[in-house]
C-alpha cells in the first residue's frame, strides 16, 4: 500500500513537471518562493510587447516616418518593468515576510491579484485602439473621468467599435482566467525556503525592485517626460503603456488637487485685490464688503424701462472652422443670420477641454484652475454666484435644459444649488427626433423651447440650453 502510495506521488509529480507551470516552476527553482512573482513579470513584458506591436503595425505609416522609431521598443521595456515594478512589490513582500503556512493558506490572494492585474492590462491595451483613434493619444484624465458614465461612454464605444468589444471582451475574461488557474497551479507547488534563503532574496531583488521602480539609479523617479524621444505625439506615446500612463495621470491628478496653490507665487492679499481691482477698472471706494472684494454695483448705460429676455445656448463640439460667419465651412446659416443682426465676438478664449470648464466659465465668470471643474466640487454645490442666481434676484424665471440624463458631470446638483429653479433634461421629453447614447439631438427639444418662449411675453426669463454631443471643443452663442 505504501508503495502504490509513492508510486501515485511519483506520477503525479512527473505529470506535473511535464505542464507549462510545471516546466516554468524547474526554470525558476533557484529564486523559490519569488518564483510567481518573476514569471508573472515576464509574463507582463510579453503582454504589454504584443499590443505595442500591434499598435506600431497598426500606425506604421506614421511611426516610420519617426527618426529611431524603433526606440519604442526599449523605452518601452524600460516603461513596462517601472509599472510591474511597482504592481509586483505587494507579492514580493507576502512572499518573504509571511510563513510558509500563511503563504499556503492566503495562496489564493497571490493568483486572484494576477488574474486582476492581467485583466486590468488587458482592458487598458484594447481599450487604447479606439481611444487612439477618437483622440491620437493613449487615455489619459478625459479616459478617467468618463469610465463612471457607463450607458454613454460604453454605448458610444458598442456602436462605433462594437468588433473591438466583442473581441477584446471575451479575450480579456480567458486570459485572465488562464492566469489565475496557472499560478493557482505554480503556488501549490512551492516548496520549502529557509529563513536565509529569503533573507538572501530580499537583499537581491530589494534593490532590483527599486531600480525598476525608479528606472535606473536616478536622484529622482521617472516621469512620462523622460520616455519623449521625438517630436512624433503618437511614436512618444507608443512607448508607453496605459496602465502607467492612467496611473500617472491619476496620481497627478490627485496631486495637483491637494496642492494647487503650490504652483503659484505669494502675494499679500491686499495687494492682490488690488492690482485686480486696478486692472479690472473697479472703483476702491464701490467695493464696500471686505469678505467679497470684488462685488460691486455697477449701473448698466442702457435703459432699464424694457428688461432684455435672455437665451444661452451651449453648442457642444462646433468649432470655428464649421461656423460660417467665422470663417469656416458654410454650415450654420441660422447662426449666421443671427450674427449679422447682432453682435458677434470672433476671438473668444477656450477655458479648458471639458464642458464643465465652459459652464464655469459662462455662467459664473471662474477662471480654469488645476483638478476638477468647480461644478464638479461639493463646496460649490451651494452659494456659488452665476448669472441664474443674479437674475433670479431681479425677478426672472431660470431654467436648465439638457437633452441627455441631468446627473452627467454633476451638473443638475450645480444648477439646482445654484439659483437655476427649473431643471429639464431627457426624461423630460416625448416623441425624440433623434436619441443617441449622450441623449437627445437638438433639433428634438429646441424648437419646441424656443416656440414657447415665444408665449413668455410677460415673464421675465433666462433659459440655458445644453445639446448633448460628443465633447471635443466648444463654442458658445449667446442669444438677448
């Protein structure tokens, strides 16, 4: 018995050497028990190489044209180990700090943590092809901040590159899968390791790890700067990987929200109201509340015995070179007719990329800052001046019209808090022209505004209409 016994342990020992984890597992005997951990790191180079190639393949005509193009490839293997190095040092210390038995008992957190880093690499390379393609760069914060917006975001991306999901889905559940049961498989089969043996370990891939980290013996980490080697946007980023560069972003992000005021000089606060009130030509002696320097009363020259109606409208991704009065291609008459009967402004300034800075910036005169659009911050969910909450005062009816869901960007709780009464958005409306993933086209809900403003003679109102599109650039229309 004892002998059938040892022979079925023979058996299954060889059956298991002659798998792949069990032909990596005698490959790398020698650095037991960090041998997962060094696989899984190959494991990870090999990964991020192949959506790199199929990248540089798939923009050839392009990245060839780059001088040394093909330092993509060592800038990358340089990029990838600083991000496995920073993903594999949890691993590196449950290997070497924790008892054999601990190990074996919490096994299951080593191989379930592969398997998520595998598919969150995975996700971030397929999700590169059409982020690529929409923008010319790998995501970055505008990725970050629109993952939560799942029914737009994940919609727009089914319909315009549904081959992608359907592909990139399916592979990304497998291969994350395949990774897990593997080294499920590799860490039942690690054997024994003396406390000297893991002592020598840490003192080796200590400084390994921390050289990866780093990216070489530098006084200071890499940053992405030091991975631009030409002035080819798309060969620089092709270096790269995404997974570091969302975390790079993000992190930065967060950063700069903690410490914005570190970017800036000192001033004594009293020679800064100054200086703007100077600039600014505000009378010292109109400016009568120390807590709010800059309000002021200032009398318009215009006679005050018929107050104007006002109607804003926020004109999503239509830039200058698709507006006909502006120069561009002849494809807004209405809008010309409006300017020529009007006044138009030809040289306004963009305050950010994002809807969310143009509203700040329309409706409450606020400067770009670093981090999130106040519409976006708790503390200016309330008491936050705009032109709504100055109308309102004067004895106007404020309202907010946006033709997809009110929540996106947090813009119905800014509105609401701040001087809008009335909040219309998609759910509001019947029989649609049109409706995409970010809601209802323009032409569904503004007419029909607009022909019931027509009625509104006695009222005074502000209305602020929002189309919902695609964001790249915006354009803004002010119609009195």
């Amino acid at each position: 018995m004892q002998d059938e016994n040892s022979s079925f342990r023979k058996k299954v020992k060889v059956s298991f050497r002659e798998t792949l984890p069990g032909a990596l597992h005698q490959k790398f005997s020698w650095a037991c028990p960090l041998s997962p951990m060094l696989i899984f790191y190959f494991f990870g180079l090999v990964l991020f190489f192949a959506f790199r190639i199929a990248l540089c393949i798939n923009y050839f005509d392009r990245v060839s044209e780059v001088k040394h193009y093909l330092l993509i490839f060592p800038l990358g293997l340089q990029i990838d180990t600083l991000i496995l190095s920073y993903l594999l040092l949890p691993v590196f210390l449950f290997l070497l700090l924790l008892p054999e038995q601990a190990v074996r008992k919490w096994g299951w957190m080593v191989w379930g943590y592969f398997a998520f880093l595998t598919a969150v690499m995975f996700f971030c390379e397929i999700a590169t092809f059409p982020f690529i393609a929409e923008f010319d760069t790998r995501p970055d914060r505008l990725f970050i901040e629109h993952i939560v917006q799942v029914r737009e975001v994940f919609g727009m991306v089914l319909k315009g590159y549904g081959m992608t999901v359907l592909i990139g889905i399916p592979g990304l559940l497998l291969v994350s899968g395949v990774v897990g049961v593997f080294f499920q498989k590799l860490l039942a089969t690690n054997g024994h390791s003396s406390y000297l043996r893991k002592l020598l370990l840490f003192i080796v891939f200590s400084p390994l790890l921390l050289m990866g980290a780093r990216s070489g013996f530098r006084d200071r980490p890499a940053n992405i700067t030091d991975f631009a080697f030409s002035k080819s946007h798309l060969a620089n980023q092709l270096a790269l990987n995404t997974t570091y560069s969302l975390a790079y972003d993000y992190l930065s992000q967060k950063r700069e929200e903690k410490g914005m005021g570190k970017g800036y000089g000192t001033m004594d606060p009293s020679e800064i109201v100054s200086r703007v009130q100077k600039v600014a030509l505000i009378p010292q002696e109109a400016c009568t509340d120390p807590s709010i320097p800059f309000l002021h009363f200032q009398r318009s020259p215009f006679s005050e015995e018929h107050p104007r109606n006002l109607v804003i409208i926020l004109e999503e991704s239509l830039g200058a070179e698709y507006v006909g009065c502006l120069g561009g291609l002849p494809l807004t008459p209405n809008i010309d007719k409006l300017s020529a009967g009007g006044l138009l402004f030809t040289q306004p300034y963009c305050t950010g990329t994002r809807t969310t800075r143009a509203i700040e910036a329309l409706l409450s005169g606020f400067l770009p800052t670093p981090g999130k659009s106040i519409v976006k911050l708790g503390l200016a969910r309330r008491n936050f001046f705009t032109i709504a909450e100055l109308l309102r005062r004067k004895g106007y009816s404020t309202e907010f019209i946006y033709g997809g869901d009110g929540h996106f960007d947090n813009m119905s709780v800014f509105f609401t808090g701040n001087g809008f009464q009335k909040i219309y958005d998609e759910k509001d409306f019947e029989n649609p022209v049109f409706k995409g993933n970010w809601g209802y086209q323009t032409r569904t809900f503004l007419p029909r505004r607009m022909r019931f403003l027509n009625h509104m003679v006695i009222q005074l109102f502000l209305r602020l209409f929002l189309p919902p599109l695609i964001m790249t650039r915006l354009n803004f229309l002010m119609v009195v």
